[in-house]
C-alpha cells in the first residue's frame, strides 16, 4: 500500500508546520482530516496525552473557512469563550472578534504548536479496511489507527430548492458569497432563511442604504440581542448551557423580549420551541441581532413569507405579496460536504451529519471520530474542546 500522499507542503503565510510527512508504508496513529479550529484543537489535546496526529488540509493555508468568510463578519460569540486552547485573543481584540481576528488567532495556535500539517491534501474518502483506515488524498493513500472528521459543518454552501429557481432575473448567491455590504447600495434584495445567516446578512444590510430588503421566513426562532443595555448577552452563555433546557428557553425568550419587545408586530412567527430546544434537537443555531430588528421596525427590511415560486424577475410569496429583487440571497445554511468521503461508511444521516452513536465516534467503527459537528449554546470553540479532550483520552487509551 503506498502511504506517499506526495510533498509536504507544510507552510502557512511563512509558518512552517512541524514535521514531514513519514516515509511510505508508515502508518499514523491518528491522521485528523481538516485544520480547521475542530481539527486544530484535536490536534492539541491529542500532543497533551503524547500522540502526534498528522493533519491534512485541503487549503493551502490554515483557517481557510474563516478567511473565504466575508470581510465584515464577526463572531457572534464572545472572545472569552470563542478561542483556542491556551491562548487568548490580543488585549484590544472587541468582544467579538472579526474575520481577521479569528484567521490571525488559528494562524497563531497552528505557529505556537507546529503541528504536522500537509496542506493541499483533499481526502476524497476514507475506508474501514480490518482494523484500520485507509484515507484517500488525490490518488494516494495514508493508512491510520484513527481518523478525526474535523472538515467543519459548514463545509458547503446548502443549495434552494424552489420552483422556478432557475428562471430568476436578478442576481442569485449563497450568503457565504454576500460580500462586501455596499455593493447592495440602493438595490432590492431578497434574504431567504430566518435563521443564524439570514441575520448575519440583515445585519449588514441594515447597515447601507438599500432599497427594499425582504426577509422570507418559514418558522420562527427567538433572537438573541449581540448587546443588551451594553452588556454582551452572551457572556453569559456558559451559565445558561449549565441550566436545565427549559430554562435556557426561558432565558432566551425572556432577553428577547426585553430588548425587542412582541416580533409578532413585526411579522416575525412565533417559534414552536425554544432556542436552545431547537439547538439540542435540530442543531440550529441561534440567530443574533445586530441592527436587523431595528430595519424591521423602521420598515427597511419587511418580514414575508416563505417562497412559492419564481417567475423571471418576479418571487411570489406564500403570504400573497410578489416582489421584484435585484439579489436573492440564500441564507437557508450549510451542509458537511461528507456525504462522499464517507459514502462508504453508512453512517450519515439524511443531513449528511454523521449519525454519533456515543459521543462523537461512530460505535461500529471503533477508530473514527468526529469534532466540530455539533453547535452548543456557549460556542463552537467550546464545544470542540469538550469534543476533542474526551476523544484524546479515548484515543490513548486505544
Ligand atoms: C458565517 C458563519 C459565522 C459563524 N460564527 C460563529 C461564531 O460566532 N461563533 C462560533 O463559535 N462559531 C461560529 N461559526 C461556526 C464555526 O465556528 C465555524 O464554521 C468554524 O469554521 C468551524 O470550524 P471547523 O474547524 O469545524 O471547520 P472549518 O473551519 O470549516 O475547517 C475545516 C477544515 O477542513 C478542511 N477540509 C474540509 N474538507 C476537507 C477534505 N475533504 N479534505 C481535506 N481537508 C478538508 C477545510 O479546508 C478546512 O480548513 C460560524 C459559521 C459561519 C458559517
């Protein structure tokens, strides 16, 4: 078998990433399939119990989702919960830190610790073969004890299904393409989705003069305010995860209401669950507002309905109202992307997320773990290193 997954490319922005690729037939303990901050933060807690994973990454550089994110995106989490293992953002980071501020820190964490990343290794799949595993990276093979799925849930823009989709006038994107705000000066746009992107991308609209903004809902969800009377909310995410549920929707549903008030008035639905319900059971993350409810109460963004169908430049609306936009924005989310790396396993499920059965291995193949696929209340950097401490003392003990 040959294990030869061709150069090390090993370099980040002048970073130079550990060591080399090991000698063909050598089998890795542990590779970790994606450098992101799930894989980073694996790779972390795999050296404190004495393994050395090898890392591959598609990209060419570290933090290559954050960086192809767009330029005025900030995360949603605050900076005290929202870093990698041991180390802080610098002292003047703001309490959310922006794209650049996340790359900068991935950049950081990837230096300090030299990890042994291959950049420019896209893993087309991985397959169970007795024991072990067999990962295939353009054409060649790496064989490992243990595989990390750490590719990220965001992996790949989800795709609308809408009739007459195809037949739109105007410009159609995912919000991962949304861009720069001001390129939307003075044109209608359509933002279709409610959830975490639909108000990342009303945020910024409400931020430029546009014309018309529309957003299209099917189901409602409760919002969470960034700041409330000053104070980051979500500071105190790490006591509400620590809540039974139900609190945590209560809580969630009472800081709604003091910041915005009824969102009924503003054509907002009534959520059937709580937020952090939702979260559990459906992994929807919360949407945050950031100056779209503002718009919804000026009348620059208007609340509609779910889409009916398209027709050329014209969207009809199942709440009667046909529209006119210049943008279509598809803020409905991501899917993982696994579904061909891991075609072969039978463990996705219809989503195409992996189906955990303890934790996050996949019981009947003891070997292969996953980290990064589950949001939480407090944030994905917490979550991955709750997720990545417990299947390093898994590994180890393997
Ligand atoms: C718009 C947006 C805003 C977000 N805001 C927040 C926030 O405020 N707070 C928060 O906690 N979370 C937030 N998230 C969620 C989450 O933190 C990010 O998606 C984060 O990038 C996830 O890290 P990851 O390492 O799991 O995945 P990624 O960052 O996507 O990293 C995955 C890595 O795997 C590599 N890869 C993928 N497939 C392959 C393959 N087949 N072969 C080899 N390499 C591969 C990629 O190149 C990439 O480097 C946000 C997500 C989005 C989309």
């Amino acid at each position: 078998m040959i294990c030869n997954v061709g150069p090390t490319v090993a370099r980040t922005h002048g970073i130079a990433h550990g060591e080399p690729m090991k000698s063909p037939m050598q089998i890795e303990r542990v590779v970790i399939v994606g450098a992101g901050l799930s894989g980073l933060t694996a790779a972390y807690y795999l050296r404190e119990r004495g393994i050395d994973p090898l890392l591959l990454d598609r990209a060419e550089v570290v933090g290559s989702s954050w960086r192809a994110r767009h330029s005025q995106l900030s995360l949603n989490t605050h900076r005290s919960v929202s870093h990698l293992p041991g180390l802080k953002y610098p002292a003047k980071t703001s309490a959310f830190p922006k794209r650049d501020d996340v790359v900068r820190h991935l950049e950081d964490f990837a230096r300090k610790h030299a990890f042994r990343i291959s950049h420019g290794k896209d893993v087309t799949s991985i397959r169970h073969l007795d024991s072990r595993y067999e990962i295939e990276v353009g054409g060649n093979k790496v064989v490992a004890d243990n595989v990390v799925v750490a590719c990220g849930r965001d992996n790949k823009p989800g795709e609308l299904d809408i009739e007459g989709l195809e037949s739109f006038q105007g410009t159609r994107l995912h919000a991962a393409a949304f861009g720069d705000a001001k390129q939307y000066l003075g044109k209608g746009v359509l933002v279709v989705g409610g959830g975490n992107s639909g108000f990342d991308v009303v945020n910024h609209l409400s931020r430029v003069r546009t014309a018309n903004v529309w957003l299209s809902v099917r189901s409602g969800s409760n919002i969470l305010p960034k700041r409330l009377r000053g104070i980051a909310v979500h500071r105190f995410s790490p006591l509400m995860e620590r809540l039974p549920i139900w609190a945590s929707d209560a809580g969630i549903r009472i800081a709604e209401r003091i910041a915005f008030g009824d969102l009924r008035k503003v054509g907002l639905p009534i959520p059937s669950i709580g937020a952090a319900t939702r979260l559990r059971r459906e992994q929807i993350a919360i949407p945050v507002d950031d100056g779209a409810i503002q718009s919804m109460k000026d009348g620059r963004t208007v609340v509609v309905a779910e889409i009916l169908r398209i027709d050329g430049a014209k969207v009809y609306f199942a709440d009667g109202r046909i529209e006119e936009p210049e943008y279509l924005i598809d803020a409905t989310g991501y899917t993982s992307g696994l579904t061909i790396m891991l075609s072969e396993l039978g463990i996705l499920n219809c989503k195409g997320n992996p189906q955990f059965v303890e934790q996050n291995a996949a019981k009947q193949l003891p070997g292969l773990w996953f980290v990064g696929m589950k949001p939480s209340l407090v944030s994905y950097f917490d979550s991955a290193s709750r997720e990545a401490r417990a299947l390093a003392s898994a590994i180890a003990q393997r």
